[in-house]
C-alpha cells in the first residue's frame, strides 16, 4: 500500500492467483490520515486498513466529511 506526497491518493498493489491487482482511491476534499510507525513500514490488520479507506483517522477516530452530489457532468 502507497500513497502520494499529498495524501489524497492510496494505491495497493496486491497478487490475485495469476496476476497483480492496483488498487487506488482519490480523495476529493480530505487527506488520508497516515497511522505512525517506528520507520518506513507500518503493520495494519484487514479491519484497520478498512478504517483507513473508509476515511477514519486511526489516532482520533475521526470520520472523513461525507460528499453527496446531486449530479456528476
């Protein structure tokens, strides 16, 4: 899992049986909120990593602001 200078961009690059998988999500208004680790890794469990796509910051527990459009151009 990566993400970009500006924490508005998450990739994961992950193997699916034959080949691999990227993944990437883009943040329009908020930013990821890293978790911290010891060096250039840090360990997150299956539950943390959806908090964190699902917009959560690990250390506050805060949501992301929800966007709802009412149409798309």
């Amino acid at each position: 899992m990566f993400r970009n200078r500006r924490r508005d961009r998450v990739k994961i690059l992950y193997w699916e049986r034959s080949g691999f998988v990227l993944w990437m999500k883009r943040l329009e208004r908020e930013r990821f909120h890293w978790p911290r680790g010891e060096g250039a890794t840090v360990t997150l469990s299956g539950q943390q990593l959806n908090w964190l796509l699902d917009g959560f910051d690990l250390a506050r527990w805060r949501p992301h602001q929800r966007l709802e459009y009412e149409w798309v151009a």
